[in-house]
C-alpha cells in the first residue's frame, strides 16, 4: 500500500515538470490598441482597420503611417485621423490704384456760316489721371473711379480753307467698372463713363460751330492684364454718341 502511494506521488511530479517545461504558444488573434483621436474610438485587429459604424473611413480620414516609428512587431499600424476639408468663407480683397490713360475718339462738328451747314469728324486726342479703389472676390470683382483728362482736337478743312487744329479740350468722368477673373492675372469686364467735357471752338466772321454733346455717358467693354506684381495694363473700347468709338489705353499702379 505504501509503495502504491509513493507511485502515485511520482507520476504527479513528473507531469507538472513536462507541463511547465512546455513554452507558452502565442495568441494568433491578440488585439492590439490603436492611436485614436478622442472622437473616433476604432478597434485594429492584425491587418484589419474597423469602425463603430461599420463603414468605410471617407478619404481624409484613411489609416496614414509614419514612416519615421520604429518597427514593432506586435503593432500592425498606426491610424492617424484626419480633418475633414472645410471650404473657407467668401473673402474679398480690395485695393487702390493710380495710374495714366489715353483716349481717343471722334465727335460730329457742325459748322454754320452764311446760312450754309458744313458736318465733319472732329478727333479727340487726351490724356488722363486715373485714380480708382477695387475690390474683388474668387470670381469676380467691381471699382469706382475717377478720370481728369486733357488734350487737343482737330477737325476741317470746312470752305473757305476753315480749319479746327490743336484746339484745347478738358475732361472730367466717373468710372464704375464690374468685371469677371479669367485668372489671377487677367480680367475682363465693362466699365461705364459719365464725363462732362469742355472745349472752346473759335467764332467770329458769321461763323458758328457746335460738336457733340458737353455731357455724355458711354459703355466700354474692356480688359486689365496684370503685368508685374503691383503694374496692371488697362484697355477698353465702346461706343459714346452718333456712332462714334472711345478707345482708352493705360496703366495703373496698384496699392
């Protein structure tokens, strides 16, 4: 009976030794905690990304790697949340701008002398002051300005050898201008001039000369071209009375 129980004894012995001698196999399916932010909360498996809703993760917000951690390899990887993209409000951006212009166009001249009327194509030749404030936005943008512009007209000969030559003219006109952004750096539009223009013709001898109107409006069609970084180029064109063109050609200095 005792040699029985000391066998006993034994046999338990010997196998909890080869019992603890055996190494530990690893857990295949062992989950590994993710880098989370606080508003998401996703669980990683080995080679599985998965989220409480049970859909796919948008664009901005796919698992993202950083190549300089150091290899571990009881991590699988490394999720990294991104924002979602936000379209920023409306903005404009405004500015002013100085600048030099020419003009050219023609007017109809009348000429009365003895009972007799003479019609003929009196030129404008001028140059003008521009000072203006603009404001634009992505797509589009509008100004408002000013012009003071000087120059010479000519016209004739009329009978009797009458010529009009080198005769002194001034202006005076507002500029609103809407426009539309091709790029950057190029721009068309429409501008509208109001102007009020003086010019005194000679009288005398039974002679009488009328031409255009003093105040006149017009609409142009045009286009500005940023040339440098504060340097735009500016040209327009359009009618303005009795079909008659004004052509404008300037630059402007940005500010």
């Amino acid at each position: 009976m005792g040699k029985m129980k000391f066998s006993i004894l034994l046999c338990l012995l010997m196998t909890s030794s080869f019992a603890s001698a055996q190494p530990r196999k690893a857990n295949a399916k062992t989950r590994v905690p993710a880098q989370t932010t606080p508003s998401e909360t996703p669980a990683v498996t080995e080679g599985t990304t998965s989220f409480e809703d049970s859909t796919e993760a948008p664009p901005e917000e796919q698992t993202a790697i950083n190549p300089d951690a150091e290899a571990d390899p009881n991590q699988v990887g490394v999720t990294t949340a991104r924002p979602r993209g936000m379209r920023l409000p409306a903005q404009s951006v405004s500015s002013w701008a100085a600048g030099v212009t020419t003009l050219q166009w023609n007017e109809i001249l009348t000429l009365s002398q003895l009972g007799t009327t003479t019609k003929s194509n009196m030129n404008f030749n001028g140059v003008g002051l521009v000072l203006q404030k603009e404001t634009y936005y992505l797509q589009w943008g509008w100004n408002v300005g000013g012009m003071l512009a000087a120059g010479r007209a000519n016209s004739g000969p009329f009978a009797n050898d009458v010529k009009i030559e080198r005769q002194g003219f001034t202006m005076i006109a507002l500029t609103p201008r809407i426009f539309w952004r091709l790029t950057n750096s190029v721009n068309i539009g429409g501008t509208a001039m109001i102007y009020i223009r003086n010019i005194d013709l000679p009288t005398g001898n039974g002679v009488e000369m009328t031409a255009g109107r003093k105040n006149n409006a017009g609409f142009l069609a045009d286009m500005n071209l940023r040339i440098f970084k504060t340097w735009d180029f500016y040209q327009a064109i359009g009618p303005i009375n009795d079909g008659a063109y004004l052509w404008k050609v300037g630059v402007n200095y940005r500010f």
